[in-house]
C-alpha cells in the first residue's frame, strides 16, 4: 500500500517569520512573479513569420532563436542552483530585471543578433527565477505543500495564455513591439516590488565556499535519483504530446489550422483548474497515490483518444488530459521537495531541470522518427508504454523517508 505523506507544520525561517509573513501575499507573489516570467513563453512561435517578413529573418535563424537559449540554459541552471539556494532574494529579484531587459531589446531589434540577444536574456531571467521560486513555493506550510506549488504552477498557464492573447490583440493594431512594452512595465513593477518582498520574506542558507561538485553529490540519493526519473519521463511523455497532438488534428482528424489553434489554447485554460486539483488532491489524499492514479487516468485517456472523431469529444478528451498533465506538476515538484533537504532545494530543481531539457529534446526527436515510419497515431500507444514505468517508479518512491 502506498504511504500517505508523513508532514510536519514547519515553514521557511522559523516561528517569527511565519508569524509575521501574510500567506496570501505569499502565495499570490508566487503565481503573478510565474506569471509574469511566463507571458514571454509561447510568443516566438507565434512571432515566427512576422520575424520572417518584417526582419529577413531565415529560417535557420528563426530556430536558432529557441535552440541556442536551450543551450545555455542547459550550463547555467546547476550554478543557478547553487548561487540562489544561498542568495535566493538576490537571484529571484535579478531575474526579473533581466527578463525585463529581454522585453525591452527584442522590441527595438531590427535584425537576428539584437532578437537573439533579446531572447537569451527572457530564457536566462526564466532560468534564474525557477529553482529559488519553486524553492520558496515548497517552503510554504507543509501540510498545504502541493496546493502552494499548484497556485504556483497556475501563475504560469495564465502566462501561456496571455502572453499571445495581447499579442494578438496588439499585432492587429499597434504592432508586436507594443506587445512587449506592456510587459515590460509588469515586469518592472515585479522587479521593484520584489526587492523589497523577497528580502523580507526570504532567507539564503549558511553562506559557505562554492563548491559544484561536492553541492551536487549533497543532493544525490537513491530516492532523489528516483524523482528525477519519474520527471524526466514524463515530461519526456508530456513534450511528446504537446508537439504531435496539434498535428495530430490537422493530418489525422482533418482539423483546420485555425481550429486546431484555437483547441490547443484549452490548454492552460485546463490547466489552471489541473494545479488547484493537483495541489489540493496531493495534500489531501498523499501526493504519491494521487501521482499514480493522475498517470493512470492519464493513460485510459490516451488510450480512448484515437477512437475520438466528433469534434466536442475531441475537446473534452483533449481538455481532460491537458487537465492531468497540469495536475501532476504539482506533485512532481512536491516529490522533489520531500526528497531534498531545504538547504540545496534550488540546486535539485536546478538538477531535475537539466536533466528534463536534455531528454526532453530526444524524446519529440525520436517520435518524430516514429511518425515518420507510422503515423501521429503511434504517439498514443508510445506514451502509455511510458506511462506504465513512471507509475512504478512512484511506487518506489513512496517507501523511501522524506527529508
């Protein structure tokens, strides 16, 4: 039988701070800051022909503009981990004053090395605001440690969707570059809010020599090892789906373009309704035995997808499954913080981050590779294959101690 999760009722700095801090204030900072880092997420694809027109941009140079940030990501998430577990009001404030310095360079670009500059800059912000946010996000109350990281996590979906929203809006009018002045401002209204917040609310760990080896072996145990397979796996399941189903619409239902787009904006719509069932079913009920039943309705759902051909059970079955993907999220970060100490918590997400992005590009490489030998069908049965190891690994999980 899976172990409900054994909870303490400590929080971030002790019994004076959690006093003293407003836990609405609290949380409603964490999901406007994800928010605000997120509204910049989904606008390159849809930049990606006005680049083209407007700019001379190629098309090699369009996909430099998402692999080469990637990249870097992948060398300064670890250092990012170690530096914010020690100075995580200092790193959560600059990253949104390099964000905001994204949004300012990409509007006054007029040509690929300005854009790139631009879009380094949002990705770096993006890379230093995750490990000490979802370190600040785990931090909160214990017994309400999944439905924290859930309102957390809907901060972002609200980002996916309004960040192309106003896009839209702006581009039929004033232009894309408008688009991005307007989040400038937010963004530095962040910035200037959180130097003060963060420094009252958060407190860096025991200031000690950096050391990036022996700081990554601090982190590593078998059950961490454990949360990390299960995030890189499904999210491996997770990016495969998100690439391929759109396509899956168009090539194998018949779906127009335009519908299909409209269909696939359901998803952070689901998903701010996923992170509150997420965060509230994994406090309520044990975050590991809702992990395994979440996956489990995820599979049965995969299962039935292909059978769908009517357009309203598309949306609901699409809906739904975008709704479980963004219920795990939360759980998945609350695995992580329950097997890592609080000391080098933003160095493990920084470690799980890494090891998401190197095989998450893999995975959507190697169901390209099946697709192209078999259909966008083959994506359903690959997925519940994978489906199957991930709810094991859960089970493991769940014998280990928590930290």
């Amino acid at each position: 039988m899976i172990k409900y999760d054994h909870i303490s009722h400590s929080r971030y700095h002790g019994e004076t701070t959690l006093n003293a801090r407003n836990d609405k204030l609290y949380l409603g900072y964490l999901a406007s800051s994800h928010f605000i880092i997120h509204v910049f997420t989904m606008l390159l694809p849809v930049l990606l022909l006005p680049f083209q027109e407007e700019l001379g941009i190629s098309l090699v140079q369009l996909s430099l503009l998402s692999s080469i940030p990637r990249l870097i990501n992948v060398f300064i998430y670890i250092p990012t981990g170690i530096i914010s577990d020690q100075y995580p009001a200092q790193t959560l404030t600059a990253s949104y004053f390099v964000t905001l310095l994204g949004a300012l360079v990409i509007p006054l670009s007029n040509g690929f090395y300005t854009l790139l500059a631009g879009f380094i800059l949002l990705s770096v912000g993006s890379t230093l605001y995750h490990p000490p946010s979802l370190k600040m996000a785990s931090s909160f109350d214990t017994s309400k440690l999944s439905l924290a990281l859930g309102i957390h996590n809907i901060g972002s979906n609200i980002g996916f969707a309004a960040g192309p929203l106003l896009l839209g809006i702006f581009m039929s009018r004033w232009g894309w570059r408008y688009s991005f002045y307007v989040w400038a401002v937010l963004t530095l209204i962040m910035a200037v809010f959180s130097i003060g917040y963060t420094r009252r609310t958060l407190e860096g760990g025991e200031k000690r020599e950096l050391n990036f080896l022996g700081d990554i072996r601090s982190i590593i145990s078998r059950d961490f090892l454990l949360v990390v397979a299960v995030s890189t796996v499904i999210e491996a399941i997770f990016n495969v789906l998100v690439t391929y189903v759109p396509v899956y619409f168009t090539i194998e239902i018949g779906l127009s373009y335009s519908l299909t787009s409209i269909i696939s904006g359901l998803g952070p719509i689901a998903g701010i309704l996923g992170s509150v069932v997420g965060g509230y079913a994994g406090d309520r009920y044990g975050k590991y035995r809702m992990g395994i039943l979440v996956n489990a309705v995820l599979a049965g759902f995969l299962f039935i997808f292909p059978s769908m051909r009517t357009l309203v059970t598309v949306v609901v079955i699409y809906a739904l499954y975008r709704l479980l993907q963004a219920a795990f999220m939360p759980l998945l970060n609350s695995m992580i913080a329950s097997h890592s100490s609080l000391e080098n918590r933003s160095l493990a997400y920084s470690f799980n981050f890494v090891m998401v992005n190197l095989f998450g590009s893999l995975s959507t490489t190697g169901a390209s590779v099946l697709i192209e030998n078999y259909s966008t069908r083959v994506i359903f049965p690959v997925c519940i294959a994978a489906i199957l190891p991930v709810c094991i690994l859960i089970w493991l999980l769940s014998k280990y101690p928590e930290h």
